[in-house]
C-alpha cells in the first residue's frame, strides 16, 4: 500500500538509473550498476542520496549515470467499481 501511496499522492515514479563507473584496480575498464526505486521526479532526492553514499563509500569512481523514469500509475488508469464478488 505504500508504494500505491506514494505514486498516487506524493507523485512518487518508478525510477531507474544506469550508473557507470571505473574501479581502481581496472581503471581502463567501465562497470555497469542497475538501480532502481520509487524517486520524485525531475529533483530524484533518493537517487541523489544513493550517488551521494556512493561517493563517500564505494571505491569505484562514478563515471556518468543514465536516468529514465515512468509513472506506473497514471490519474486515468484508476476507477472505481461497484461490483461484488461472492468465493465459494
């Protein structure tokens, strides 16, 4: 429920980030990380909070970060129904 919650009142997308970097001991090299989370866009303050984390504790030097985020629920897509349904 708190993810229905955060897309329909607080404008929360699901977001995913490609981020790219080098590690230090193959620094010629590019590693790929998926990452992925319900974000606010256009500010993406979780996303911007996991590079931050990143920078400070991973050794691995951010190289560059591909964004795409989609609302998973749009206001058109939700109705509500008067049906009831019986189980036997």
């Amino acid at each position: 429920m708190a993810n229905l919650e955060q897309q329909l009142i607080k404008n929360y997308r699901l977001t995913t980030a490609e981020i790219l970097y080098r590690l230090p001991d193959h620094p010629e090299l590019l590693q790929s990380f998926i990452w992925q989370e319900y974000d606010i866009s256009p500010k993406f303050p979780v996303l911007k909070g996991f590079l931050d984390f990143w920078t400070r504790e991973i050794d691995g030097k951010l190289h560059s970060v591909y964004v795409a985020s989609k609302e998973i629920i749009s206001p058109g897509e939700i109705g509500f129904y008067n049906a009831e349904f019986v189980l036997h």
